[in-house]
C-alpha cells in the first residue's frame, strides 16, 4: 500500500483479515503534516488505495449500498501505464450506468415477448405494445403532466427532442431555403435562455428564425428575474416568447428558479420551457406545481441515458398540446395515417402522440426509462438530495481552499453534485488524462458544452475571446479554456470521495513532474503516456466477436 505523503492524518489501526475480508479498526485520528522525498511531493496512490480510507459511513451512505452494488461495472478494473487501476467512476453528468435488475428484467421479462407494436392482435404484439403505453404513463405521471400534456420520445437525448420540438413549432427553415425566407423583424419570436445553457438549448435556437436574448446574470452569477421582466417589457409586444431554461447546470450544479421563470413570462402570454437533461436524474420534476400554479411548465426535455439504469434511452419530450398546430407529423410514415390511397390522398391520425410516433417506436428504450424513472423513485428523491448535498459539503471542505485549485462558482455551495475545477498551469486533458491513469478516476475535460457560461465562470471578455476563437479556428487548440469536471452520485461512497480529494490534491501539487511522461496530440488536444499500453482498440474489437 502506498500511501499520499501529504497526509491529512494519521491513523493507528488493527487490520483484522480472515479469507473473505479485511476489516479497519480506526482507535484514533488526529492532524498530522508528513515529510515529502525530495524529487516528489506525494507518490501516487495506488489502485485500491480508497478501501483503506478511513472516512465515517454515514446512513445515507449505507441506505444507497443496496443500489450500489447492483451497478454493472462498480468493480471493474484496467490496466494503466501505472499498473492495475479500479475505476472510480465520477463523470455521472455525462453518463448513468447500466444497472443489473433493469438489464436482467429486460432480458428476462420482456425479452421473450419482444415483437413490434401497432397491434394487439398476437400476445407478443399485445404484450409489447401494453408495455409500451404502460411506459409512458409512468413517464407522464413521474413528471406530473395532466391530460392536456403529450409525450413524444426521439433521438438518444434531449439534444433530438428540442430540435424536434422547434421543427413541430415551425421554428427552424431547411437551410437550403432561408435565403428565400424573409420574416419581418417585428414577427420574429423571441427566445429567453440564461448564461448558463448547454449547447443544446443555445445553439439549436440560434439556427430556429427566433431573435435569441440571454438573460443577464446577477452579480452573484445567477439568473436574475429583475433583468428578465426587463427583458419582457422590451419585448411585450412580441407574438411569440419562449423562455428555454436549464433547471440546473451542467458544469456547477447549480439550480435555477424555473418555476419563477415561468410564472413570470406566463403573465406576459409566454411559455416555458425547462432542460431537466442534468438534474432529472436527482430532482422532482413537477409540470403543474400545486403550490404555485402560475410556475407550470409548457414543455420539459429530459435524457434519460443519465439516470442510473438509463443508457440505452431516448431523449424526452412532454408539451402541452396547445403548442402542436401541425397538418403534417414531423416524421410522415407508418403508424401515422388512418387512411391512404392511389391517388395521392391520405389522412394523418388525429392523436398528436401517435402522428408523432411514425415507424416503429423505440419502444425497449421507453421501457427502459421507465423503469429508470421507478429506480430514482424507489431510492428517493429526499434521500439523493441530501446524500449529494453531503458528498458535495465534503468535497468543499477538502478542496475548497486549496491554493491552486480553482472551483468554477466556488461561492455556491447549495448545488447539485456536479463540481468544475481548474488547476493552476495544467491543461485540463491533461489533468483528466493523468487521473485516469494514475488514479482509475473517471472526470471530463473541456467546455462541459457549455462555452457561454464559461465566458462568465472564467471572465473572459470579448476581445480574449475573439482571440482564444481565432486560435481555435486557426487549428491551434492548446490554448482553448476549460475545466475538469467530476460529478457524482448518491451512490458515490465516502471513500471513494475522500481518494478523489486526495488524488486530486496529489494532481495539484505534483502535475509538473508527471506531466512528462505525458506527449501533446496537437489535433485532438489530447495528452498520451510515453509508455501508453494501447489497449482499447484491441478490447473494443473484442466486444463485437459473437
């Protein structure tokens, strides 16, 4: 076992071992400052080194034991130019992990019966096609939708659904025709979103024929409601307003206050909608709050392929069908008409969730989303908040005030689990590349998606940026700004927490030294060992030999 130099404490322990475990008695624990070698800060911890960590279980933490160990994967290992390393998996607002009930029902369960739908004829299209709507109504009701709310499912993501949804809007022109497309000015809709979007609900407005406001921040960084009731006056006469809000950022954790948004732009005959793509997996998502029914919400995106159980999953779409003015169906095709002819004439179905749902639909994907929206129930919504808020107290408590380590909105620590950071000098790919390797820790390097924000999280002010963009365009990446972000789970334990911290300071102190076994990719603005093993390509192979 080799331990991190710069302790943060000693402990005197009994390690009692029998052939199934090795347990820790903790007698003690107190400060303690350790003495470094002199060509290196701290040496790296090794693979297992977090089973060791002596932090506290908490309830919580054992309450989410039960869920933890059913993760496909939550043992797995690799190898790494450093030796056998365990993946400690922290990219969680990236990716949920399969989860093996869900995959052994749908295997098991489902699997036999599997045929398509649009038929209750045979027991296997009954069965699916039973299941298939069951799936939905658990979706709908999950988000307290009502009657006057259509589900529509498309794409991997909620990236697919809002684009859908601002071509069933009437929002987007095929690029090939805007040039014959003139809207005046004064009929152009208008969008609201804030500084802190995903690409997703920035850049796909920016291609619609909407005029795009970003609403100002406060000076704490958040979404100010003065400047967007300004904003709503100047444009009060607009025929059309949208206000497209994260409910939680994708790069800090930090929630918005949807439900105001949406009172607000309500009173001036707007509508709201609102990205659940980060916190879905976390959060209650309520359309028609009972206790501020002004703050509905008209339409809601979601990802379930972030839930933990969710990989595999289509991208969410819930609207009101007051929004849906449409003679045609996005995607025309079977499953869509009542009634054709030879002579050209046809006649779509009435129900818009049918006239939407064209072809066969992905309907073991909306199975699988229901049974990941009925594993977040079954932990609890209670339960997950407070279990992040813990693991990400703690996180600040370690990380917080270490001199290097700069933590994007560190002023805000009522946020969900997700945490950006930079390191002075470091490259973040570089940073992320040497946690991996090292460490087995799994974080994300860059921009989140999320450039705009990072305008405001870094202050970087026009002319930098005109520079920094030159540079990207040009082809020279080195130089382009983002952060390692690590994002967790409730199922997260303590130690592992606590080796993440731990590494993460090792990474801090001691990136100079380490970042010469390291070579730069100057076309991917990516960072490889000297002594890289290669293996990936050789085991992706593997996967596809049946």
């Amino acid at each position: 076992m080799v331990w991190n130099l710069k302790c943060s404490r000693i402990c005197i322990v009994f390690i009692i071992k029998s052939v199934r475990y090795v347990k820790v008695l903790v007698l003690f624990s107190k400060p303690f400052a350790c003495k470094t070698s002199n060509n290196q800060k701290n040496v790296s911890l090794t693979a297992n080194a977090f089973e060791m960590i002596t932090t506290q279980t908490t309830q919580l933490e054992q309450y989410f034991q039960q869920f933890r160990k059913n993760i496909i994967g939550i043992d797995q290992e690799f190898d790494s130019p450093f030796g056998r390393k365990k993946i400690i998996y922290t990219d969680w607002t990236a990716s949920g992990r399969l989860y093996r009930p869900i995959e052994e029902k749908l295997m098991n369960e489902f699997g036999p019966f599997v045929a398509n739908t649009h038929t209750e004829t045979t027991i296997s299209g009954t069965a699916m096609t039973m299941a298939y709507h069951e799936a939905r109504h658990i979706i709908k009701h999950h988000v307290n939708s009502n009657e006057n709310d259509v589900l529509i499912v498309d794409g991997t993501g909620m990236t697919g659904v809002i684009n859908k949804f601002q071509r069933i809007l009437g929002l987007k022109v095929p690029e090939n025709l805007q040039k014959y497309t003139q809207i005046p000015e004064e009929k152009k809709p208008v969008v609201f979103i804030s500084h802190m979007e995903h690409h997703s609900n920035q850049t796909s407005w920016l291609e619609t024929i909407a005029k795009v406001e970003v609403i100002p921040a406060c000076e704490k960084g958040l979404i100010c409601l003065n400047s967007f009731k300004a904003l709503l006056e100047k444009y009060k006469d607009c025929t059309l307003k949208i206000a497209s809000i994260t409910a939680c950022s994708n790069v800090t954790g930090i929630r918005t206050p949807y439900h105001e948004v949406a009172k607000l732009i309500h009173q001036y005959n707007g509508v709201c909608f609102v990205d659940f793509a980060c916190s879905g997996p976390y959060v209650k998502i309520d359309m028609h709050p009972a206790d501020n029914p002004e703050g509905y919400l008209d339409a809601i995106f979601l990802s379930p392929h972030k839930f933990l159980g969710g990989p595999g999953t289509s991208g969410v779409l819930v609207f009101n069908k007051k929004l849906y003015k449409n003679m045609v169906p996005d995607h025309p095709g079977g499953g869509t008409v009542s009634w054709t002819n030879p002579w050209g004439e046809h006649k779509y179905l009435d129900n818009i969730e049918e006239r939407e749902d064209g072809g066969t639909p992905g309907f073991l994907q909306v199975i699988k989303t229901a049974l990941a929206i009925q594993l977040k129930e079954q932990m609890g919504i209670d339960n997950i908040l407070k279990r992040e808020h813990e693991i990400v107290e703690y996180v600040f408590e370690r990380l917080g005030n270490v001199p290097n380590i700069n933590i994007l909105a560190g002023q805000h620590q009522d946020r969900l689990g997700v945490i950006s950071f930079y390191i002075n000098d470091l490259h973040f790919n570089l940073g992320v590349k040497i946690l991996n390797d090292r460490f087995g820790i799994q974080t994300r390097g860059g921009c989140s998606c999320a450039g705009t924000y990072g305008h405001y999280l870094l202050h970087v002010d026009q002319e930098t940026s005109h520079y920094l963009t030159d540079k990207i365009t040009s082809g020279d990446l080195i130089e382009k700004p983002g952060w390692i972000r690590m994002s967790i789970h409730p199922t997260t334990t303590s130690a592992e927490i606590e080796y993440v911290c731990d590494s993460i300071k090792a990474l801090a102190e001691n990136h100079t030294d380490w970042a010469k076994d390291y070579e730069y990719n100057k076309n991917s603005n990516e960072f490889v060992h000297k002594n890289a093993l290669h293996q990936e390509k050789a085991m992706v192979a593997n996967w596809f030999k049946l």
